[in-house]
C-alpha cells in the first residue's frame, strides 16, 4: 500500500505517523498556504493541489485524484472535514482504482442526508427524536411538523452538520425568520436547502459512541465520549467513558451501535451520536462516516490505534479484534483553537510567537503547529488537541488542570484560558453537565466576556 492524506493540519500529521509505524509510504497534498507545513515535511512526498481556497485545493477533487495517480498510491485516507464524508470522492477513487478508508459511498450518501439517517436508525430499531417525518420544503409544513412535536424544536438541515443550517424555535412567532436563515445558511455550507423539523430536548447530554467494522462481519463497539460542552453544536471538551452514565443505558447505546452496524453492513471507522435525557433514555441524532476529531479519546482508554485499523480494513483484512471493549482508565481532550472566546469565539490567524504544549506521564499531543508558525486563514481553527489518560476521573481532571497550566501559546489568541477555567469549573469536575453548560455556567467562565 501507498497512501495519499488527503487533508492538513493535524489530521494528516496523525494519519501519517501511523502509516509510517506501519511502513506505508505516504504522500502530502497540500496547498501553496501549507507548503511549509509539518505534515509536507514528515510525508515521504508531496504534491502541491492548488492555491489557498479549499474549494481550489484541498475539495478540488480532480486534483486530488490526480496527485494520488501522478505519485502511484493505490490508497487515500481522507481524515475529517473536507472529502471525508463525500461520496463522490469515494466514488472517483474507485473508478481510478484508488482504495478509499472509509465507508462504502452509497453508506456515506444515506448517512450523510440527515432525514434519511433518520430513516436508517428506525429501520435499524434505534430511537429517534420526533419531528418532521422527512424534509421540508416550506415554513408551513415546518410548522405543522412543530405543532405536532411541541415546541420548542430545531431546523435542521437535511445535509449538514457542525451547527450550520440550525436553528433553535421556541414559537410560532420565529419559526418564518428562523427558517429562512437556516436554509440560506445550508444552501450556502452545502448546497442543499433543505431542512427537517427535530423535537428539542433540553437538559440533554450528547454521548456518542466509536465503532470500526471490517465489512466481512467484524464488529468492534470502541466505547463511548461525552460531548456535551459545546458551542454553537461546535464541541470544545470530550471525554470517555462518559461521566455518571447510568450502566442501563451506556449497555443501550453499545448494543444500538452494534445493530445499526450490522443493518447498516457499514465498514471503516465512524462514530453513532446519541441525545441522552434526564432519565436516562437516548434517542439518535446522526452517525458520522469518518473518523472523528475526538477519536484519541477512545485511544487512549482502549489500546486501539483507529487509523491502523481503518488501513486494516481498507486492505481487506478482519478487524484486529471484535466484541466490546470495555474502558480502562479515564481520558479528556481539549481543543485548542485559534478563537478569542470573549469575541463570540472568532477566529484568529497569524504567527505563532510561541507555541508549547505540555508533556509529562499521561498527556499526549495532537498538532501541527510549531513556534514560529504560520495559522492560515483559510481553513479551521484547531491548533491541537490536548489529551490526557489517567486512571480514573479525578486523576484526569487534574492531569488536565495540570497539562493546561503548562501550555503557552503566544502571538494569536486561542481557547487556553477558557479551558484552564473549565478544567476548574465544579459542575465540570463533578462530571454532570449537559449541552447547555457554557451557557448555564458562563458567570463561572470569564474568558467568555459575558456569555458563550
């Protein structure tokens, strides 16, 4: 196997120290706003795709496919973001030959329109959020399918994902501005307008769970993060397993994980995301055909190294073990983004005067950046993920408190401050928080200015 990375930043940085611990030789792409970047440097080639815009270079699928011939790989690992979840791409590469790690195309193209996931997971027995029964194309039907759900509901869009094309309804009166915005907003994130009415459920927690499946009947259930502290659907803190998760329903979720994996016939990595409520009761949002950016978390609680096993798989062989992997230890990632949180979180770009991120037992680090770095401002705005692993939840938490007090990052604001104050935060450190946390809790957060 040659594998071509087709993404940047510290996706392709991770994806490439595995396949070189592998002995797979590797090719970068990049494009000319990456042409000093660490993973051009660590690749064993690399091939310039185009200028900075991302639609030019790192979406620009012709170039892509291109690289990957004009270098000889007969494999591509798309990472997270950009191809990753596009079925097109997927397609072209098998028609060029090329194995794509990842899922089948036409798994990724159920599971990437958003009405029918839905469809998929009640096939499959999971369940679901009421709401609009499919798509709908006008505030009328949007708001027939919000009567019948009871307010307050979410607009949705059918393609999206990251918080794009949604918005939060609480009333008739906002449902026609609301519905506007969300479907321009999609259109211009995805292409794709349209939009589903969800059932809101507030005081929710958001845990997900991390499966890999082999195609020829291996099924691996990884475990489960909690992913509630977020932003705008965006996360900032994961962690696995996830805190104070009644036995009943983290068993619930494994065994929905493994049965959708199973009707689904699904392949490669990916990652089922559960609303859980108050009780105890969870209800499937999407699945995510990709590896996540919070996949060192189950990392470094289970042994697994996801990517091999992505390549083990995209290879044709059997998953290296199957079943359910039970926890050991606790881990906490943190993302540190180039935002300024006081400002609404708004992205950064520039030079990294200093960049130094902790070391020590238990912490391991996912980056790209260096001292004296350039963060482009055409792309997104993670700069690393801070991992810890300790034995149980409290040590993590300390060892998190203690990894963050160490890292410096001069030259551009980012998300540091926020998270050393998180990390000190006492609903945080009792592990009972929901999705509405940086908003509950934000006179005990001051780097957000106000509110999150």
């Amino acid at each position: 196997m040659k594998l071509l990375v087709a993404n940047r930043g510290e996706i392709a940085v991770r994806v490439i120290r595995t396949a070189r611990e592998l002995g797979i030789p590797t090719v970068a792409v990049y494009s000319t706003a990456d042409a000093n970047s660490l993973a051009v440097e660590m690749a064993d080639e690399a091939v310039c795709i185009g200028p900075p815009a991302a639609r030019e270079s790192y979406l620009d699928v012709r170039n892509v496919i291109g690289a990957a011939e004009v270098t000889g790989c007969d494999a591509v690992h798309p990472g997270y973001g950009f191809l990753s979840e596009n079925p097109e791409f997927a397609t072209e590469c098998a028609n060029n030959g090329i194995r794509f790690v990842g899922p089948a195309p036409e798994v990724m193209a159920r599971m990437g329109d958003k009405i029918q996931a839905k469809e998929a997971a009640v096939e499959a027995g999971l369940p679901v959020l009421g709401g609009s029964d499919g798509g709908v194309t006008d505030v009328a039907a949007a708001m027939a399918a919000a009567e019948a759900a009871g307010y307050p509901i979410l607009l949705k869009a059918s393609a999206g994902g990251g918080g794009r094309g949604m918005r939060r309804v609480d009333s008739a009166d906002e449902l026609g501005r609301a519905f506007e915005n969300a479907s321009q907003e999609a259109l211009a994130a995805f292409n794709d307008g349209s939009l589903y009415v969800e059932k809101l459920l507030e005081g929710a927690r958001h845990v997900e769970v991390q499966v890999l499946a082999d195609g020829l009947g291996g099924v691996l259930i990884c475990g489960d993060r909690e992913c509630s502290i977020q932003r705008r659907h965006q996360k900032v803190v994961e962690e696995g397993p996830a805190p104070n998760l009644l036995q009943r329903t983290r068993d619930g979720l494994h065994e929905a994980a493994e049965n959708a994996c199973r009707a689904w016939n699904y392949k490669s990595a990916g990652t089922l995301e559960f609303l859980v409520d108050k009780h105890g009761d969870f209800y499937f949002l999407e699945l995510n055909a990709r590896l996540q950016v919070e996949h060192p978390v189950t990392e470094l609680v289970s042994g697994l190294d996801i990517v091999a096993e992505q390549l083990r798989v995209a290879d044709g062989q059997v998953l290296s073990r199957t079943g359910r992997i039970e926890a050991n230890g606790h881990s906490i990632e943190c993302r540190v983004n180039a935002e300024d949180p006081a400002f609404d979180f708004r992205p950064a770009a520039g030079r990294l005067d200093d960049f130094r991120l902790a070391s020590g037992p238990g912490v391991r680090v996912d980056t790209f950046c260096r001292s004296g770095g350039y963060v482009p401002p055409y792309y997104d705005s993670l700069l690393a993920k801070l991992c810890v692993w300790a034995p149980d939840r409290p040590r993590a938490v300390a060892r998190m408190r203690r990894a963050l007090d160490e890292s410096v990052v001069t030259g551009l604001p980012t998300t540091l401050p926020l998270l050393r104050e998180i990390s000190r935060e006492p609903v945080f450190g009792s592990g009972s928080y929901t999705t509405s946390y940086l908003v509950d809790h934000a006179d005990a957060l001051p780097s957000l200015g106000g509110g999150a």
